[in-house]
C-alpha cells in the first residue's frame, strides 16, 4: 500500500460505506473495460472530481439490457402442447406449437400445457395392481342393497388450455372425485348380478358418459377418453356363499332348460298326434258317410231291378253275398246231392302261389282233383245242383 493512498489509515474504520467512493470505483472499471484511463493525477490534498458515466456508454448498456429483455419473451411450443398466455394474470391467447413469442415478464407470461399425455386415475386399487385392494374405496352399494368390490381406472387427458389452467387446481383429485361419486350413482341404480354379469361394459360407458358432464359443467377442460372396470366381484367375507348361491342360480338354470327342452320335444309329437287323430277321424267320417250314401244308392238301384225281376235278382244276390263271404276261405265246398259225375278243376297253381297246401282242399275224388291243366278259380264256391250243371254245360261247351 503507498503512502499517497487517500485510504491510508482509514482501512480500520467501522461504518457505513461511502457510497462516493462505491460510485468512483464503479466508473473507474467501466472506463477500464472501455479503454480509458485517468490522465490527471490529483494531489494528496486535492478531492478527486466526481466522475460520471458516458452518455454513449450509458445507452448501449441499456439497448442491451433491452435486447436482452425482448429476447426473453421468445419461446418454444412442442408438438402435442398449447401455450396458454397471460398479460398481468388475465388470460389472452392460446398458442400452437412453434417459435413463438410474447411480452417478456412481468408483463406476460406462459405456461406450456400437454395435450398429448394420457394420464390414469386409479379408484380402489394402485400401481396397476388389482389385489392391492383400498376397501373404502371399492365398496359400493347396489340398487337391491348388496355390496361388492370394484376396482375401476379412469383414462383422460386435456380439451381445454384457459379451462384447465384458470379453472382446475389439483386435476387429479378432480377427476378421483368425479370418478368415485359418478361410479357409485350408476352402481345405486344397478342390480348386483347385473353389475357382476353381464351390465360391465353399460356400466362404464354410464360412468364415462356422467363424468364428462359433471366435468363439462366444473368447466375443467379435461375430456375422459376411457372408463375401464378391472375387477367385480362380492366382499371377500361373502365369497363363499356368493359361490354357492351362484352355483345353485346355475342348477336352477340347467333344470329350467332340460324341462324346456323336454317340453318342445314331447308337445311338437303330442299336438302332431293329436292332428294326425283328428284328420283321420274326419277321413273316416267321410268315408263312412260316403259309403252310406252309396249304399243307399245301391239299394235304390237294386230295389228298382228287384222289382223288375225278384227271382234273378234275388239268386244274384245270393251269389254275391256268398262271393264276398268264402272269397278269401283256402277250401272249396261241393254239393254232394248232385251226384259225383260232375268234373271240377280245382286251381291248383293259383293254391301253389299262396303258399297254401294241398291238403286244404276237399273234393270227392283224388285222380279228378290233380288233373293237369285243371282250372283253378281264385274262390271258394259253394255250387247248389242247379249251378252245377250249368257250370258242367259251359265248360262241355267250351271243349
């Protein structure tokens, strides 16, 4: 330290600082970092003269501090997010991704806002787990006043930059809590089975649809994406009598469809039988009334030819009757009054081909009954004598 130091002996001293020395020194160095140095050298008892800042100096500092200041408002919107710009706290743009750029601060400012991510809310489980069960929020009451235990995650991400930044604090508790109320409401309106069963995927879609109002009218600008149900089941400590109830649900319902089964076997025959009875009933009705009215017109025909000739239509008659009557009789009567000089073919061939033995047949004589060639008729007749000898006379006569 020189003796010529204006600071000798004064390196002691308590107090404040001089702020003429602080603003002497400050020039001093600025006029250094701009290359200009001091040319008059004061003496000891002089006061060095106060020494101010260049104007030229003065502006350029403040054109880059200004530069500065400008080029502090540029910033950049990736791919997938939205810029939400504000002046004094009021909202006043939203920007899409790019180079972009607003009035430094304190006058505005942004917040960049991701639009792409899907974010999950877990409700009765965590870290994707579903055995991780948290019972207060799982259990829910049914509409017929049964509990189970359902564990369920929400899926969503952003519609709406102003609405979530100046309207949602803590979106994820938001959407917890949404999510929790709209699942019990649409539980309390279901039956248990139908929540366990076969209501799964309405049950979602109710609970996603309720959601998005309650958040549409929180004006929270998150829109739901997915309601996904992992697990439904009964409390664990009624586990095992939900299975049997289940299981005796199940037998009811085998039995109930074996006896349905049953049933459009037997009743389709039943009512086919039942048809079959009444057609043939009716079949046979009209074949009955049928053959009356043709009987009668028969009778009719033949009352006017009996009245005709009585004897001849009374021996035809007789014939038909006994026609009708020995037609399908395998023995062949004979009158033995008329003598046994009358010659008989007996049809044996035709007896043959029925299959019927010989033995059957009765006749007076053995070497007349098997002569070949005889005739055999396809009846048995019974001849009186008179019928006898006409027969004998046709056949002399045919010969």
């Amino acid at each position: 330290m020189s003796l010529n130091d204006p600071q000798w002996g004064k390196r002691g001293r308590s107090g404040p600082p001089d702020l003429d020395e602080i603003w002497r020194n400050l020039n001093r160095r600025i006029n250094e970092l701009f290359g200009r140095s001091e040319t008059v050298q004061p003496g000891p008892d002089d006061v060095p003269p106060r020494r101010t800042l260049p104007v030229g100096s003065a502006g350029l500092i403040l054109a880059l501090i200004a530069v500065i200041w400008l080029v502090s408002g540029s910033y950049i919107v990736d791919e997938g997010r939205r810029g939400v710009v504000t002046r004094f706290g009021k909202y006043t743009e939203t920007t899409t991704p790019g180079l972009r750029w607003h009035l430094p601060f304190p006058i505005e400012s942004v917040e960049v806002i991701d639009f792409s991510q899907v974010k999950t809310v877990e409700i009765g489980y965590r870290n994707g787990n579903p055995k991780s069960k948290i019972a207060k929020e799982s259990l829910m009451l049914t509409d017929d006043e049964n509990i189970i235990d359902l564990q369920f995650a929400v899926q969503y991400n952003l519609k709406s930059a102003p609405d979530y930044v100046f309207n949602t604090r803590k979106p994820e508790d938001i959407v917890f809590q949404v999510a929790a109320t709209a699942m019990s409401e649409v539980i309390g309106r279901s039956q248990m089975d139908y929540a366990l069963y076969e209501g799964r995927a309405q049950i979602a879609a109710e609970t996603e649809k309720l959601m998005q109002a309650m958040l549409d009218r929180y004006g929270t600008g998150i829109y739901v994406q997915r309601v996904t149900l992992q697990n439904t089941q009964p409390p664990e400590q009624v586990q095992a009598a939900f299975d049997d109830a289940v299981k005796a649900s199940q037998d009811r319902e085998r039995q109930k469809n074996e006896g349905q089964a049953y049933a459009n076997d037997v009743v389709p025959r039943a009512r086919g039988m039942a048809s079959r009875l009444l057609q043939e009933a009716d079949g046979y009705n009209v074949s009955i009334v049928q053959k009356a009215e043709g009987d009668a017109s028969r009778f009719r025909q033949i009352l006017v030819e009996y009245s005709k000739a009585p004897a001849v239509t009374r021996e035809r008659l007789y014939l038909d009757m006994m026609q009708s009557v020995l037609g399908n009789s395998s023995k062949v009567l004979l009158d033995q009054k008329a003598g046994g000089s009358n010659l008989l073919y007996l049809p044996l061939d035709q007896l043959l081909k029925q299959g019927l033995p010989t033995s059957a047949v009765a006749a007076p004589s053995m070497a007349d009954s098997t002569r070949p060639g005889a005739p055999t008729p396809e009846a048995s007749v019974t001849l009186d004598p008179a019928r006898s000898r006409d027969l004998s006379r046709d056949r002399g006569a045919s010969r």
